[in-house]
C-alpha cells in the first residue's frame, strides 16, 4: 500500500518536501510515526467540483471532507461561484459595511429565531467573542465546556485534561499555559455529574460551552442532559453557549437549537452558512449581543446605548465576498428547505448504516456514527490505516477525520463509495492489518 500511495502522489511529495522548510504546516506532520514517515503529507489539490477534488498529480477523488464541513451543496456550486463573482464585479472592498451584512442578520436571525447577530472571520473568533459576552453579561469568569467538543483553536479552550478535584482544565500543549487555563472548567458531556458541579458553582459560571452533537463523537446525542442544562443556566445567570459551527445549518434553518427543542443564549454559526467562504457568526439573546454596540437605538428621539460595550473588531468580519456567499446559501436552503435536507440526511443515514451492516456482517472492528451529514469512522489501533487505504483508491478524508456528505453525493457516488470502502477492508485484511473479531 505504501508503495502504491508514493508512486500515486509523487507531486504531492515533492511539492511538500520543497517547501517544507518554507512552509510552516502542521497538517504535514499529523499523525507522523517512523513507519509511516514515507506516506506522511497533507494533499495538494488545485482543482474541485461537485463532490470531486483532484491532486496535483492529476488523480480524481471522491470528496468526503468538503471544505471541513463548509461545502454543503459541492464544489464550485454554480448558483454560489455566480454570485460571488457578481459581487466581485461590484466591490470586495472592507471599511465601509457593506449592506450585505445588515441583510445577512435579519435573515439568520428569521430562519434561527435568535434576536440579534454579529460577524467575524471564522468560528474560532466566534466563540472567543461568545465567551467575552458571556463574561461581560454575567460579571463572573468561569466558563464550563466538555471533554470530546471542538471549539476552534482559542488558547483558554486547547486542553483534554482537568484537575481531579477543582476540574480545572490542565495545561497540556506548550505555548498553552496555565494562567489562561484557570478560568476554563473541563467536565464530562452527558453525564450527571457535570450537572452537578454546575448547580454547586453558579456563583462562580459565566457560560456553558457546548457542542450540542460532538464533531468528534455524533454517536453521542444526549438531549435530556441539554434540556437539564437549559433549565440550570436560565435560573442561574449563566450563558448557555451553542457551538454550532458544524451543526448549524446542517441539521436544518434551525440548527440543533431547533432539532432538541432548546433555545441557547448565545449560538456560533460558521462552515455551512459561508458557503465555502470564510465567516464566523455570533447570534443569540439581545442581552448578550447588545454588549458588542451598546443595545439598540434610534434617530430623532432622546434614546442612546444603554448597554456598556466590551471590544469586537476585525478587518474582514464584513467581507462582501462572505456576505453576498452566505445570503446566496440560506436562499438555496430556504428554496427546497425540507427536501434538500431530508434527502442528504437520510442518504447519509443509509450510506453508514450500509456500512455498518459490513462491517458488523464480516466481524471488522470498525464502526461509523453519524448525525445529519457529518460522520465519522471508529478505527482503533492499526485499522487507522483505512484511510491511506481509501486516499490510495481514490477517497479524501483530511487529518482530523470528520467527514460530510454534500448534495452533490449522488446516489451513484455513495454506492461507490460502499464498493470501494469494502475493496479496502478486504485489502487491509488480506494485508494483516485488519483482524476480524471472534465469533462468539
């Protein structure tokens, strides 16, 4: 296999190699081992379309990253690449607001039911800011979040580990030190508890962070663990924070807010709304939003901000190009609102459970979980190897392993799909790296 990969990706390897003392990438070192040193890169590709990227080499793969989640209808979506294109005839210049963006907010805020919304640059600097507002909006500085979730790449957020006793979350990368840790509060999701701690720690909780459907582990869906959580953070003066940079948009209009019927204080969008531009999006409770402007006011009268302001900014937060993108995404989800969405999801639901029948029907011991588009693989010890395997014949998952299925992921594409994940396990197996289970 390793043999084959490197005569298939040779530009890959060579590009890499060159510009590796240039290049500053950690996606090429992810996941290095001395085994593995030869087949260790991240994919150079120059050319997309629909649910196909292509490498540099000139080699045609089925896409099942998709923009890390932010390609929800394929790539180079011509309804998207003519509007952005449009608006590039019109300006992509930033300092003045762009009316897009105004237009934006109203619409997220009609199809969301949040009250009010604000634009960053990606969904890292959407959750810094939601957790800003909820430590001004409460005057207290814990913020609680759960081991599993993905938030970004925020300094006060990056550990996996928590002190046995306080929960306080450890310091555990280098450059990532304790002193930003200390207010940062690491607990278990779903577990009874977590619930616990936060009742016996109101005075001291800012904001709840949670990734209602772990990016990481979709198998987990605890919805009655979230509705508790709802009930303590509204009596409690505590922000209860959806990070749905992932899910929103996915799921439905709604997002998981409307999926388990809980309406979160503070909600993140980014990925699916940008259209494959970049964005980051804070929306939620007036409360909270007014602390970016002040709260809202009029002309003409003796009205002004009542609310005192904490500082947001960014240089491209406004960008036509993200704005004009998104607006043309939400017209597309909002044109076949129920049929665009029950359809990939449900193909999504068949194409794993396909699969999960296969791998069950063989003994492998590998699994796939998902929820709404995005799933993931369950590969444990050497079978992580499927997915060198699966880039070998012809099938893309990025480094961190989330996967999604777009609207451009025909029926035809998802059945090949199935064939070629099979024609790798059979592979692997016959390779010794993948041992089937014990009949019991």
């Amino acid at each position: 296999m390793i043999d084959k990969l490197i005569k298939k990706i040779q530009k890959t390897r060579f590009l890499t190699q060159k510009f590796r003392a240039d290049f500053a990438l950690n996606r090429a070192s992810a996941g290095f081992s001395n085994d593995l040193k030869d087949i260790t890169f991240t994919l150079l590709s120059d050319k997309s379309k629909g649910a196909f990227i292509y490498d540099v080499d000139g080699n045609q793969y089925i896409d099942l990253t998709m923009g890390f989640g932010s390609i929800f209808f394929g790539h180079n979506h011509s309804s998207l690449r003519n509007r952005i294109i449009q608006q590039l005839k019109i300006s992509w210049s930033v300092g003045p607001i762009s009316p897009l963006a105004a237009q934006l907010a109203s619409k997220i805020n009609q199809v969301t039911g949040n009250e009010r919304t604000a634009f960053f640059n990606s969904g890292t600097e959407a959750v810094m800011v939601a957790l800003r507002l909820a430590k001004a909006g409460t005057k207290k500085n814990k913020i609680v979040f759960f081991k599993g979730s993905y938030h970004g790449t925020f300094d006060s957020l990056l550990s996996i580990k928590s002190d046995s006793q306080t929960k306080i979350a450890q310091e555990i990368i280098p450059g990532v030190t304790q002193s930003i840790l200390n207010e940062s509060i690491l607990l278990d999701y779903g577990k009874a508890e977590s619930l616990t701690y936060i009742k016996e720690h109101i005075h001291e909780i800012a904001g709840v962070l949670v990734e209602p459907v772990q990016s990481r582990n979709p198998a987990l869906q605890p919805v009655e663990f979230l509705k508790e959580l709802a009930q303590i953070t509204e009596k409690s003066n505590i922000a209860l924070i959806f990070d749905e940079v992932i899910t929103g948009f996915r799921i439905g209009l709604g997002g998981a807010q409307e999926y388990f019927g809980i309406r979160a204080d503070i909600v993140t969008y980014g990925k699916v709304i940008g259209g494959g531009m970049p964005i980051g999006v804070v929306s939620g409770a007036a409360k909270y939003l007014d602390i970016t402007d002040g709260g809202v006011w009029t002309y003409g009268d003796d009205s002004f901000p009542t609310v005192k302001q904490t500082f947001v900014a960014g240089t491209f937060c406004h960008h036509p190009l993200a704005m004009a993108s998104a607006l043309k995404t939400i017209e597309l989800l909002e044109k076949n609102n129920a049929e665009v969405y029950e359809l990939l999801n449900s193909r999504t639901e068949k194409f794993c459970n396909a699969l999960n029948a296969f791998f069950q029907s063989n003994h492998y011991p590998l699994s796939v979980s998902h929820f709404a588009s995005l799933f993931r693989f369950t590969t444990p010890g050497k079978t992580k190897l499927l997915y060198n395997y699966m880039l070998l014949h012809g099938i893309y998952v990025w480094e961190g392993r989330n996967c999604f299925l777009s609207s451009s992921h025909s029926d035809t594409i998802i059945q090949k799909l199935e064939k070629i994940i099979q024609k790798c396990c059979f592979q692997m197996e016959k390779d010794g790296v993948l041992v089937r289970r014990s009949r019991v």
